[in-house]
C-alpha cells in the first residue's frame, strides 16, 4: 500500500476496538466528537498529491526502496531534514494547525539510533526487529503516537523510589512471548487518531530503575490499553463556516498488563540506553517544533496583519513593529532548525541527528516567545474576540442589520468579512482549544527549562572559560 489515503486512513481506524474513554462512555474511533482532531491528521494524507509540495511530502525508504511518505521516513542526510522540516511548516499552514504525525516518526528516529547502538554495545538483537518493524510502519503508512512522559508521582523520586511503582511505566513480567507492561503515558496528544503506540522512556535512569527502562510499539487499540481522553475544538459553527475546523485531543494512555510481543520491544532494562533514548527523542521533536511554530506564527502574523487592515491601522509605525517582531519570531526559530539540520551527525545506524545545540534554542526561542505572540494579537485586535455575539445574532432577524452596521470598520470590508475574521480570532484566543494550544505550545515537547538544560549540558563553556582566559593572560 505505501501511501494511503485519507479515506483508507479513517477507514481503519474506524475498525479498531473501542478502547476510549471519554465524558464517562466507552467510544470507538468514529465518534462524531473525535472527527475535528481526526480530520486534521487525515489532512497529511488529503496533501499527498498536492503539487506544491512535490519532493517535499514523499521521500525514498532507505530500507525497500520504495516510494513512501515522508511522515514515516528516516532521516538519512541533512537533505531529509530540512525536508522534514519545511514540510511540517507547509501542512501545518495549510492546515491551519499542528498535523500532529511528528511524534511517531520523531520516536521511530530516536529508536533507530539507540538500538543500533545498544546492540553494538550489548549484542543485543533490538536494530534487526526495529528495521522489520519499520518496514511495516511504512509499508501500512501508518500514525505513531509517541508516548513518553509518564504521570511521574513524587517528582523528587526516581522511578524505583515511588510509593506506587505504576506511576513510571514498567515491566512486571518477562514471557516466552514478550513483556507485560503497566503504568500509565500522559499528555498523548494524538492518541486517539493513531495506530501506533509508541512507548519511550521518559528521563534519565539509574541501574536501580531497570525495570521502567523499556521502549516498545503496539497497536493502540491492543487489549489491555484504556485511552481516557478529553477533547478540545473551537466553537461549532453554524453559519459562518470554513473549509477547516480542527480539534484536538490529548489521552492519558493506561497499560494494564498489556502484553508487547518481543518483537515489537525495542529496549528492556538497558538503563543507559534508555536514557539517551528519552533525550534523542526530546531532540527530534524540538526539531519538528521549528517546523510548527513558525507556521502558528505565520498564522498570529497573518491575523494580526489582517485586523490592523480591517481596523484601518495597518499602515501605523506600532502596527508594522509589531509585525516584524513576529516575522522576526518565526524565522528565527526556523532558521536554528535549518542550522540543526545542516550541522546534524550520522549515528551508527545512519541516522541523521539534527544538531543538539541548535535544536534547542529553536524550540526555546519559540516557546518563551509564545505567549507574547498572542499578546500581540489580542493588542491588535482589541476585546471584540471575547466579547463577540453569537452567531445567531447575525443571522436572526430582529438583529441582523444591527449587528452588520455595528460590526463595521474600515470602508470597503463587508460586514460578512469582519464578522468571519472576528469569529476566527475568538476561536484563536479566547475558546478553550485556544487555551489547550497556547499551553501546549509552551510544554510541547519539553518545558523551555528542558531546553535550557539541554543547551547549557551540550555547550562546551570550558572552550569559553578558556578563551577569556587567554585575553586575560591568565594561564591555562
């Protein structure tokens, strides 16, 4: 198959076990409430022949030599990655949001260098089951979700040192057939609308905690996994309607003695490895994250250009300053991933490695930015997002032509154009799924603290010290 398409893709899922709970019901994949969120992934698979991103959407499976999509390749060159990552930002603008496929293959990256590694250190038998693996992945073009952070209990403890010890995902017993698992991954950001269920470990870990060093892949809707979901859209509308309405849904994905077949276990107790694991994957999806959020900040430039034009501002000093904060915003970040790609490192596996250093401050730049990105826009377009009448006032015939003449602004806009621009800017700022991605903007993919450490434990300041030194005359 290869390449599916969106049709394909939702037809499967619908077949899954209902294995989803939510608003205290047992679901399947079809529920009407999930299709928002559904329907933004099913857009990765609606692009596959967009023209505008020929060579970008596609890529070479460096396993089959097969034509395959790129949301399921592995990275072999800096090429790959910076096709990545203008990739990401094309979907997600044309989306109008994060197509969320990132985290699986970001995962499958990060296990790709590891167990290759780790069999070359251990002689174990993990990179040939992840190669067969993989060539399923992409043979089926399937959805990872990637699950990592684990509930965590007592913050202060390490994984063996918890009251409960379910509350880092472990191993409790090893079989002829393979492991069974328990814990529970939390913040699963796409779980729901995927096939896979990728399991990584989720910090750095000691001998003592060998058991909740385990990474694996499984079916999402394998028995013995209970997704607990909660979902997040804009306002449905009623009569202003647009080509896209999106949602998301994020799951806290229990394992209750699910068994994961050995051939799907890509590490068991490797405490080491499972360390660089949880950091290689943090890597990776920081990576993807400077393909994102330059696109949701083409998006916050786009409506905030736009309202200061339909407020008649546009041309104001302030207004264009703003503006070019924002580009100024966006473009860095984009610009540290394209240095982190070019400056990426080939593993033993192959992989390519997008730079650590670069790839950290991209994704910090973009989230301690973040939230004054929505400031400008809130700046700019004033409190009608929070306050805006419903939909029906402006349909409804006592109050039509009242809400059309005070809706007005600038000479020239109809009053059907201000009111969809006001109704998209409520949607982005003030609805609860406005809310939901504001904050996951800021702790995806690790708290910009994560970041700092990553840059600060991967920085050589000792070449620093050492340089000021010889100013100084000072000797080393």
């Amino acid at each position: 198959m290869a390449i599916r398409t969106a049709d394909q893709y939702r037809e499967k899922l619908y077949k899954m076990r209902k294995n989803i709970y939510m608003g205290g019901e047992l679901i399947g994949r079809d529920d009407p409430r999930l299709k928002p969120g559904l329907d933004l992934i099913a857009e990765s698979f609606e692009r596959v022949n967009d023209p505008s991103l020929k060579g970008l959407i596609t890529a070479t499976s460096h396993l089959t030599g097969e034509e395959i999509s790129r949301l399921c390749h592995i990275h072999q060159s800096s090429d790959d990655l910076l096709k990545k990552q203008d990739l990401t930002r094309q979907l997600c603008r044309k989306a109008g949001g994060c197509i969320q496929r990132c985290m699986g293959i970001d995962a499958l990256n990060a296990i790709s260098v590891v167990t290759k590694d780790c069999d070359d250190t251990f002689g174990t038998e993990y990179y040939p089951r992840f190669v067969e693996f993989m060539k399923y992945f992409q043979a089926n073009d399937l959805v990872g979700n990637c699950a990592q952070s684990d509930v965590k209990g007592d913050r202060s403890k390490r994984p063996f040192e918890q009251s409960d010890p379910d509350l880092y995902l472990r191993v409790v017993e090893k079989k002829k057939e393979g492991v069974v698992v328990r814990g529970c991954k939390a913040h699963n950001s796409n779980a729901p609308f995927s096939d896979e269920i990728i399991a990584v470990p989720t910090r750095l870990m000691t001998d003592k905690d060998a058991d909740w060093a385990v990474a694996f892949s499984i079916p999402a809707d394998t028995p013995g996994i209970k997704q607990v979901v909660r979902i997040t859209t804009p306002r449905e509308r009623k009569h202003i309607k647009t080509k896209h309405f999106f949602g998301l849904a994020d799951s806290m994905t229990v394992f209750d003695d699910v068994l994961i077949p050995w051939d799907r276990v890509f590490l068991c107790g490797e405490t080491y490895f499972a360390s660089i694991l949880a950091m290689l994957f943090a890597t990776y999806h920081r990576h993807s994250y400077t393909g994102c959020k330059p696109a949701m900040t083409d998006l916050i430039l786009g409506a905030a250009a736009l309202v200061a034009d339909y407020n008649g501002v546009g041309d104001s000093s302030h207004v264009k300053d703003k503006l070019s904060e924002l580009i100024a915003t966006g473009e860095l970040v984009f610009a540290a991933g394209i240095a982190a790609s070019v400056k990426s490192t080939p593993a033993n596996s192959g992989t390519h490695i997008p730079n650590i250093i670069y790839t950290n401050v991209g994704r910090y730049h973009a989230g301690v930015k973040l939230y004054h990105e929505y400031e400008t826009l809130a700046d700019l377009a004033g409190g009608l997002p929070a306050t805006l009448p419903y939909e029906d006032e402006f349909f409804g015939d006592q109050t039509r032509e009242l809400m059309e003449k005070y809706i007005m602004r600038r000479d020239g806009v109809s009053a059907e154009d201000q009111h969809r621009l006001f109704r998209t800017l409520s949607d982005m700022l003030c609805c609860a799924h406005a809310g939901v991605a504001q904050v996951g903007g800021l702790h995806g993919g690790g708290s910009p603290i994560m970041e700092k450490i990553a840059i600060r434990n991967n920085y050589d300041i000792d070449s620093c010290k050492r340089l000021i030194k010889m100013h100084c005359g000072i000797e080393t």
